[in-house]
C-alpha cells in the first residue's frame, strides 16, 4: 500500500466565466492536469535537487 492520496482542487467561476472558459478549452479537467504536469516537470529541470527524497 503507498501514501499516494489524489487531491482535489475546487475553484468557482461565475457561469460567464465557466463558459468562456469551456469554450476555449472543450475538456477544463484534462487541460488543467497537463498544465499542472507541465509545471511539475519545468520545475524538475530546474531544480531536481529539491524534488528528491531523502
């Protein structure tokens, strides 16, 4: 058994904002999770010092 949890993120958008949002990108879900891997894996290259465990 691993200490793996999935999180969740909850943020609230105005339905103005959900659907100008959803327009520009078909799949939100999705999209967010690349950009958020995205990030994991610039800070990686940057910084790979930080993200071992010790």
């Amino acid at each position: 058994m691993g200490n793996e949890r999935d999180r969740v993120i909850s943020v609230t958008l105005s339905e103005a904002e959900w659907q100008a949002f959803v327009a520009r990108q078909p799949q939100p879900v999705q999209w967010l999770r690349d950009r958020i891997r995205e990030e994991m894996t610039a800070q990686a290259r940057e910084t790979p010092e930080k993200l071992q465990v010790a």
